[in-house]
C-alpha cells in the first residue's frame, strides 16, 4: 500500500472545493448573523405569551433560531469535508474520504479491481469497495472526469 505514489497522478482533487467551501463558511456566517440580528429585534422574543403553553413557546423560540441553526449546520458540513480528496492514477486510486455512519476520515488506496463501484451526485463522489463507501468533495466537472475514467478502467479490466 504506496499512499504517497511517486507517479504523477491523471486527477487530483486536493485542493479543489477550497471555492465552495469557503462560499459555505461565508454564507452560514451571514445567515447566523442575520438570524442574530432578526433575534436582537424582538425584545421580548424569549418570554412566554399570554396563553401560550411551554411547548409553544418552546416551537416558536425553536423556529425563531432556524437561521442559526441553518447557519452552523452549513459551516459545519464545510468543515466536515475539509481534507477530503482523491488521486486517480493509472492503475489505483487514493485518497481520504467520509466513511460509515459517523462519516469518519478515512484513507483509501484501491486498485480498480477493488472497486465495486463508482457513482456521482453533482459533487460528490462515492466509491464503493470490501464494504465500504468513501464520499469525497470536487468540483462537478472534475467529479464526472474521475467517474468517467475510473468507470472506463473498471469496465476494461479483464476479471
């Protein structure tokens, strides 16, 4: 197992995505800010209405913080992918991507008869092998060039 292949890679995706995920970082950001903002009008936001059960107050202070909420999740997600890429070379492919439940950090190094198989959702790539599913973060174009070609030297492997 050569993670650190001395080969040239074909794709690489280490540090593509640096662009969406900075825009994630931003936006969520100003989202929190705007629903801080929405939060710091409303004086009385936090205390209980006339007639107004707990778990009212409780729901509408809960929808009330939805663009917090919505704000830290898409920073959150922007940080979870961070790190995750992948080198497609002639003959393997490498990488770290999101795995299992948890979406754990893990390294990969497979070759192509090793993958079962390869998809794409816009910019996500999944590669499927021994059990195992690792999602990776790239740009959409380069996302189905990998898929392409892994899905070509898969398909032109003599099993």
């Amino acid at each position: 197992m050569n993670i650190n292949s001395t080969k040239e890679p074909v794709y690489d995706t280490k540090g593509t995505g640096i662009g969406q995920k900075f825009l994630m970082i931003i936006i969520g950001f100003i989202i929190m800010i705007g629903g801080f903002f929405i939060l710091m009008e409303l004086p009385d936001f936090f205390e209980k209405k006339h007639n107004e059960s707990e778990l009212e107050m409780f729901l509408r202070s809960f929808l009330m913080m939805a663009p917090v909420w919505l704000g830290a999740a898409l920073i959150g997600f922007s940080l979870l992918w961070n790190g995750t890429y992948i080198q497609v070379f002639d003959d393997h492919i490498q990488g770290t991507g999101l795995c299992g439940k948890n979406n754990n950090k893990e390294t990969f190094y497979l070759t192509y008869k090793q993958i079962d198989n390869i998809t794409t959702s816009k910019s996500i790539i999944s590669i499927n092998s021994a059990g195992k599913t690792y999602k990776v973060l790239a740009n959409n174009d380069i996302a189905q060039k990998i898929f392409t070609y892994c899905y070509n030297k898969k398909g032109n492997l003599q099993l």
